[in-house]
C-alpha cells in the first residue's frame, strides 16, 4: 500500500533545498550549520531532538524528516493563526508531496506513529503492511478534524533526509507563489510540478 505524504516548509527554504538535493532532518541541519526558515514550534522542535525512536535507525524523532498523511495539516493552523516563533502566516508556505513508497525507494530508514510522533503514547511502527490500520480517508484528510486532532497528526518520517527526487508535487496557496517557486527551480533538472491549491490552506 503506497500513501501519500505531505511536507510543508517556507518558501525561502526551496533554495538550499535544490543546492542540496534533497531534505535534512533539524538534527542533521544543525549539525550541518545550515539555515532555515523556522515556521514550527521551536520548542517542540527542541523535544523532538531528544524523544527517542526505538524501529528503523533508532535516535530520536529530530533525526527524521517528518510528513503529514494530508494537506492542511493541525501545524498549518496554527501557523495561519500565528505562533510566538512564527507570525508571517501561511502564504509563503509550500506542500511538498510524495509518497511513501517513493521515499522508501532511496530511504530504508522510515517508520510512521498513528497520532502525532511527539506524544508519549504514539506508537512507532516500521511494518508499512500496517498502513492501512491508519483511518485515512474518513479522518486524517477531513476537513474539521476538532474532534480527532491528533489522529489527524500522524506522521511518516524518513531517516536524516529525503532527496528532492522523491518529491512530486508541490502544492501552493496563490498563483504568484506558484509562479515564484516555478522560477526558483528554472535550473533544477527535477521540477516537480506545482499546483494551485488553495483548499489545501486555511
């Protein structure tokens, strides 16, 4: 069973990104000195370097590059409505999509939890024959997800990066972002292809 996976990140991220080729985990960034557009909680950033991970490669969860089961994830909520580390709202902010056999393909380090990976009591899971315990067409993609907040935050994480490669689809709000990130990957030799989505926003 292949499921699809989304990332979000700020646009001013796309650069380093394509010099790079591909996505690195917070810990791996840091240790690489590089900088980032923040748009998430920095605090739970921080927990995240530190709460372990006991399948795949083991370390901590900081170690993973980390995606939704859906667009308009519980994060870009939140980041529409403005965060103490993060106030410029959503507009600027992209879906990177994949899939996770795509990323599974160049990446055997994967596992995913059944709520939000930061929980105490999320379960970590590297059987991917478990996919389908995931209710993901009757609650991780709706709409008003009030009422099973953190089933919605599930997560598919992926070892210390994910190549640039494996991503598809780049989902934006407007069409001048659109036209924004196109001209940003003029000289990349992979374009994934850029969709206007704006129910995908808040």
């Amino acid at each position: 069973m292949t499921v699809k996976v989304s990332h979000i990140t700020h646009i001013e991220n796309i650069a380093s990104i394509l010099e790079h080729g591909c996505l690195w985990s917070d810990a791996k960034r840091i240790e690489l000195g590089l900088i980032n557009q923040n748009i998430g909680y920095s605090h739970i950033k921080e927990r995240r370097l530190h709460r372990p991970v006991y399948v795949a490669s083991g370390g901590t969860i900081g170690q993973y590059v980390p995606f939704n089961f859906c667009p308009r994830s519980v994060m870009l909520f939140v980041i529409h409505k403005g965060h103490d580390d993060y106030s410029d709202g959503q507009e600027r902010v992209l879906h990177l999509i994949s899939d996770t056999d795509s990323i599974r393909l160049s990446n055997d380090s994967c596992f995913f939890t059944d709520i939000h990976a930061d929980l105490n009591y999320a379960e970590q899971i590297d059987d991917f024959e478990r996919l389908t315990e995931l209710n993901i067409d009757r609650i991780i993609i709706e709409r008003y997800w009030q009422d099973f907040k953190e089933e919605k935050q599930a997560e598919f994480l992926a070892f210390e990066s994910v190549g640039w490669q494996s991503i598809k689809k780049i989902g934006v709000k407007t069409q001048a972002i659109a036209d924004e990130v196109t001209a940003l990957m003029q000289s990349s030799a992979h374009k994934p292809q850029v969709v206007v989505k704006p129910g995908w926003y808040y």
